[in-house]
C-alpha cells in the first residue's frame, strides 16, 4: 500500500472520530487544550488499536478466503462509506459534556467500529499493518484535536462534510482495490 492510499484510509476512517470531535467541541463552554488533546489521545489510540485487532482476527482467516479478498475489501468498504455518507445527513447527536474516561471510552469504541473491519481487509490484502496503524492514529489524533476546535468555533456545519467526505473516500478506495485485482487499473 502505497502513502496515498494509507493516507486516505486513515482519513477516511478518521471521519466518525472528526466528526464525534466536532460535536465535543460543540459541548464545551470553554475550548481547553487538554480536552482537546484528551479527545485525540483517546480516538487516535482507539483509532490504531482497532486495525490492529482487526488485522489479527482477519490474518485467522486469510488463508480461507484469500481468492475473493478482494470482492470482501470492496464489500466491507463501500458499506462502512456508504454508512457514514448516510450519516452524514443526520444532525449532531447531543454529545455528552464529560471528558471523564467512560464517555471518551465508550466514544472513542464507537468511532473506530469501522477501523476493526477494515483492519482485517488489511489482513486479506496483506498490508504491512505497523506503519499503517501508526499513520491512521496520528491522523486521527491530529484530526481529532482539529475536530474539538472546528465545532467550539463553527459548530454543526463541518461535521456532515467530513462525514459525506470519508465515505465517499472509503468507497473509492474499495473500488480501486477491486479494479487492481480484476486487471482493470
């Protein structure tokens, strides 16, 4: 995998977690650097760990279903894009205050469900899974804080495009793997 298409997975699966940030930004009264760093650390950290696990669950099964991986990638990627492009018409949820370690668990799982999946795509492709996690939690630690700050100073607004943008990423990035192993590209 080269750093593009590592570069638009981990943006892409960043989306909910950018997302989730902007609406944490919006529940402040006051921005705080150490809410914001807290609201990365955590989504970054799940962010990698997530893939990770995925990869080890998928690497189980690889061996399986290694003829039609590559139709499993492109499925499982246009559902995960097709699922936050539907959320992306969907208001805020109200966001829970709390930076307390329950709310920002339970957050942060939430928004790397899609990572756990794609991590074993990543199994079936092969990927070398260290440098690609690392990447995808640095993204998402960095988005993450943007996040926090976009929604105390802009609100909603953002939040649905970042949405709708990291679907249709997710999508494309499907696809292109499905016309690599067919021959098209």
């Amino acid at each position: 995998m080269g750093i593009f298409e590592m570069l638009a997975i981990a943006v892409g699966v960043s989306m909910d977690a950018f997302a989730v940030s902007i609406c944490k930004g919006l529940s402040m009264k006051k921005m705080s650097q150490k809410n914001a760093l807290t609201v990365g650390l955590y989504f970054g950290g799940f962010q990698a760990l997530m893939p990770l696990i995925g990869y080890i669950l998928g690497s189980q099964f690889e061996s399986f279903i290694r003829n039609v991986d590559h139709w499993i990638a492109f499925a499982l990627l246009s559902f995960i894009g097709a699922n936050m492009i539907k959320e992306s018409r969907s208001e805020c949820e109200s966001v829970d205050s709390s930076f307390g370690f329950k709310t920002m668990a339970t957050l942060a799982v939430a928004t790397s469900i899609d990572a756990l999946v794609v991590g074993m795509t990543f199994a079936f492709l092969r990927v070398n899974i260290v440098p690609t996690i690392i990447f995808i939690g640095i993204i998402t630690f960095i988005l993450g804080i943007i996040g926090v700050k976009i929604g105390h100073t802009f609100g909603n607004k953002h939040r649905s495009k970042a949405e709708l943008a990291g679907g249709v990423v997710l999508i494309l990035m499907g696809t292109k793997i499905l016309l690599e192993h067919l021959g098209i590209l």
